[in-house]
C-alpha cells in the first residue's frame, strides 16, 4: 500500500513538474502584514527566538547575537533592514537561519513564517513589474497557481547579509 500511495505522489510531482517545468521551494514568511519568500536552499533552519544579547556599536539592523550550539550567530531584524514598523517579538515570531558565507550563520527576525511554496519559472515574474527600480534584495514576484491570488516578494538574501 505504502508503495502505491509513493508511486500516485511521485507521478503527481511529475505531471506538475511538467507543467511549470523546474519548482524551487520557497520558504514565505510574514513581514508587516506582507508575504515575502527566500529559496528554501539558503535556510538551514528555523527557530523561536532565545534571549538575543545585544551588543554595543553594532548597526541598527542588528539585533544582536545568539548562540547556536554554542556558536554565536547575529541576529538581523528584517524589519529594520526593509525600514517597516518595528512590532515587539511575540508567539510567532522566528528567527530563519540562513548561510552567511564562510561558514558562518546569520539570523533573520520575521514575524511569522507562513509555509514552503514550490513555484516553477513561469509562476515568478521580473521584479521590474512592481514598476520603478527596487532595492538589490527583491529578485521578482511569486504568483503561485491556485493560490488565490497570493503574491510573494522573492528576495535575494547577500544584499540583506552585506551589513551597512
């Protein structure tokens, strides 16, 4: 039975695939009330937020620093990156670690992850159609099929990492 039920999911996937072509999963979290999206290969996890010890003449996008199995790894608040409202971390707050380059992690403070989307080449579109030009970290627009009209902003992480 096992087998049958792996075989109809995998034939599923397949037809999907075909249909869009190649799917990269997407990891959406909420931002100000805002859906925005990172390739699901640059989050190595998600946590609920520890104590964050703050440390002193750090950029004001930094939050601070946590420990992580005993490695310490900075915490960046989106919000404050993006220049949004700043809200007080409560329940479902998270904070995504992502690969900061040479082997170090970073954190990134979001206000709710929401859930993994699989979007393939045709579902994501230019960040040119938001009109004017936009900042280096939004790469494009994800229109999910049979989403209902759900719109994530797809974002580039090294621009966000590179610290003012």
């Amino acid at each position: 039975m096992a087998a049958l039920v792996k075989a109809r999911a995998e034939r599923r996937a397949m037809r999907r695939a075909g249909e869009g072509g190649r799917r990269v999963e997407y990891l959406a979290f909420l931002l100000a009330g805002e859906l925005y999206a990172v390739a699901m290969a640059h989050v190595a996890e998600i946590r609920r937020p520890p104590p964050i010890t703050e440390v002193p003449r750090a950029p004001s996008t930094v939050l601070g620093v946590i420990s992580v199995r005993g490695k310490l790894v900075t915490v960046i608040d989106l919000r404050r990156r993006f220049q949004l409202p700043e809200t007080p971390v409560d329940r479902k707050t998270r904070i995504l670690l992502a690969d900061g380059g040479a082997g170090e992690q970073i954190g990134l403070l979001v206000d709710e992850v929401q859930q993994v989307w699989r979007l393939a080449a045709d579902e994501i579109e230019p960040a040119s159609v938001l009109g004017g030009e936009q900042p280096a970290h939004i790469v494009g627009i994800g229109r999910p099929a049979g989403a209902s009209g759900a719109i994530l902003v797809l974002l580039d992480l090294r621009p966000i990492l590179e610290l003012p």
